[in-house]
C-alpha cells in the first residue's frame, strides 16, 4: 500500500505533540532526551503491533486486534505516538504482519515500551554523554534509538535474546542512520565483548541479579534492572558497583513491571485441582486474606514482591473464589477458600507456603509497612539480600 505522502509531516507534528505532553508530566526536563524524542520516528519502529479491546472471550481472555498502516493508517500512526506500550509479540511466535489476525489471550514477549518509561529509565540510571551503555532487551529498537541520538551510537550497545526481533530492529536503526552494536544475546550473562560498561539498563525483569552484570559493569558504575518472580511481584533497584565486584542499591518506587527474561519465566505447574487434591489435613483460618498481595493498589504491588521474597518457587492462579498456590520446586502447595470468618487455609508439602507468606505480612505490618524505597538491595558473595533496618534479611533466589 502507498502511504500517504504527508507521512513524515504527519509523524512530525505527532511527534511534537508527545515530546510536549512528556514534558508536561516532567518525563523531559533534560533538552537533550526531549531532542532525541523529537527526532526519533517511533512509527518505523513498530510497523505492526496488538491494541486491547473491551472484550474477551467465554474464557475471559482479552481480544487483542492488529494494527498496520494498510489495515487503519490513523490509528496506527496516532498509536505509535501515544505513550503506551505496544505489543509485537506473544509467546514469542512472530506475527504475520502482511496477513495478521486477532487473537485472544496469550503471553506478551515483546513490546515497544511507552516512551515515558524508557525515558524514565535512561534518567534513573543516570546516563550521560560519555557513558559507554549496555541495554538489555532490544525489542524494536525504539529505545536504542533514542540513547543513539543523545549518546552517539558508539557508546551503546544493545542484545536482544529473539533473532527475528533483533533482525527488524536493526533494519529500522540502521534506516534512520543509527550503527549501535548489535547482538543476538541472553542477557543473563550480559556481553563481555562490549564490556566493561558504566551504565546497564534492562528492559526485561530478572528474579535476582545476574552476576555476569555485575562483573561487566566498572567501579562505580550503575546497573538499573527489574526484580520479578513467579508470584509477579515487580521492583526496579539501581545497584552502584563497588570495586570490590560487591553491588548495592536502594529499590525505586512506582509500579512498573517488565516482561521476564525468558530463561526467568516461570514454569507450567498444571491443573491446581490436582495439586489441591493432595491437601487432606485440616483447615485454619489465615491471619491474612491474599488480597494483601492481590489488591489493585501499589502497596499491595510492593507486598507481593516482599513475599515472593519467602517463597520463590510458589506461583498463584485463582480457580472461582478459590487461591492456589503452588510450589514446583518443593512440591508444596496451599488453597485459601473464601468464609464467612475471613480466608480459611489449607496447607501440605515441606513448606507452609500461606505461613511464610503471613510472616513476612505480620513483620511488615510491625515495621509501619514501609516502602519500597526503605529497602536496599546487596549483592555480596554471599547472596543477594534485601535489607530494612527494621526487618529480617530476605534472600533473593539464587539467578
């Protein structure tokens, strides 16, 4: 199909728009980011992706529809200068962007994350003229070009774990005129080639810190990464490498979640019938309800994080008014079912998940439930810990 030819024009005047609502909500105080959002054309990076509907299947899944110029050339166009995120993969099969069909549910593995996000992240991170940068989860490219156009493309680097991904990122970068280093790449173990860097940042979420990072990062470098789990519980820590290859930092508050490095995503458990069919003791009633972790609201975002913290292999799926939980690791699991006196729990394995969870639950609420940003995160050779002064240490899993 022909575009129209006041694209670039169109895309220009858009592009304006966003720079100046980013600038509004103080996502661009710095003149250089706000340059870079002017110029890099966020359309070519995203010739198709999926926008939700208000409607779901008899699952309850969420109809997803593609978006193309040739099919909507005004939505895609608006869409790709709005700040949200945009999803171009799902379970990681590439669609066919010529012929694409809607979908229903499925796993998002990759996106263009919303520009104020990314920007959000390269300001956290600190990053500077001069910098030499490593950014974990290239995606389509959009936020490897912005670092481009403020940094220069020879302190940046970028790895992508997908080919195809990394292969129409790279096009669309090198279209625009930007030559960062390119790799197909895990980002569990960074990229010696390129190392050591002053700056990491990744786009994707990780359940611990991974050691090759620290290693590649110079003394007195920053590392800003997601901290996820199977519970889904999300915190941004930026760690500041030491000389000595120790690595601490503060957790940053808001609620934002990455899609899991995909050595990280947690495993199929299978039906929790089965799983809840092996609980035969007796019930208690739960001194808390999981709404503390399940709630709609940002403590309850950080509670699930520092729970996830007691019990790292347990993964939650509500089945009616019935909450699972189950452990593929130890092989235990746990049912709260909803009464008229609050939660009765259920329990049975080598480990009282529901337990271990309310204990972290009982010594927050004894702290004065404080926030994310009271926590520091240490990496040692000892493990990764967080750490409060009025709590107990929490380990990290093992990365």
């Amino acid at each position: 199909m022909t575009m129209p030819v006041d694209l670039e024009t169109d895309a220009a005047r858009l592009r304006g728009a966003m720079a100046e609502d980013l600038a509004a909500r103080g996502f661009l105080d710095d003149p250089g980011w706000r340059a870079a959002v002017e110029t890099v054309p966020r359309h070519r990076f995203v010739p198709g992706f999926y926008l939700p509907t208000d409607e779901c299947d008899g699952r309850g899944l969420t109809r997803w529809q593609p978006v193309t110029a040739r099919l909507d050339h005004g939505r895609w166009l608006a869409a790709a200068y709005s700040d949200a995120t945009l999803i171009t993969q799902f379970d990681g099969d590439e669609p066919d962007w010529e012929n694409p069909a809607e979908r229903y549910g499925g796993a998002p593995t990759s996106s263009s994350t919303l520009p104020s996000l990314v920007l959000r992240m390269w300001a956290d991170a600190d990053v500077r003229e001069g910098h030499t940068v490593l950014e974990i989860g290239t995606g389509t490219g959009y936020s490897t070009a912005l670092a481009c156009e403020r940094l220069g493309s020879g302190g940046v680097t970028s790895i992508e774990v997908d080919p195809h991904r990394l292969e129409q990122a790279a096009s669309a970068l090198h279209a625009c005129g930007y030559t960062p280093t390119l790799a197909v790449a895990d980002g569990l173990y960074g990229y010696w080639p390129e190392a050591p860097f002053d700056r990491i940042v990744a786009a994707c979420s990780f359940r611990a810190v991974p050691p090759a990072l620290v290693a590649q990062t110079q003394p007195g470098g920053k590392i800003l990464l997601t901290l996820s789990g199977w519970l889904y519980g999300y915190a941004r820590v930026l760690l500041t490498v030491a000389g000595d290859g120790t690595a601490e930092g503060r957790l940053l508050g808001g609620t934002v979640s990455f899609m899991s490095a995909r050595t990280h995503a947690a495993p199929a458990f299978g039906n929790p019938a089965h799983w809840a069919a092996e609980l035969t003791g007796r019930s208690r009633t739960g001194r808390h309800g999981p709404e503390r972790i399940t709630a709609a609201t940002e403590e309850a975002f950080h509670l699930r994080f520092l729970v996830q913290s007691a019990v790292p292999d347990a993964q939650l799926a509500m089945v009616g008014d019935v909450v699972h939980l189950v452990d593929v690791v130890s092989g235990s699991a746990a049912t709260l079912t909803p009464d008229d006196d609050g939660w009765q729990v259920r329990e049975a394995g080598p480990d009282g998940l529901w337990e271990r969870v309310e204990r972290v639950l009982d010594a927050y609420d004894t702290a004065g439930r404080p926030g994310p940003e009271t926590f520091t995160l240490c990496v040692h050779e000892d493990g990764q810990h967080l750490r409060h002064p009025q709590l107990s240490c929490l380990p990290l899993p093992s990365s």
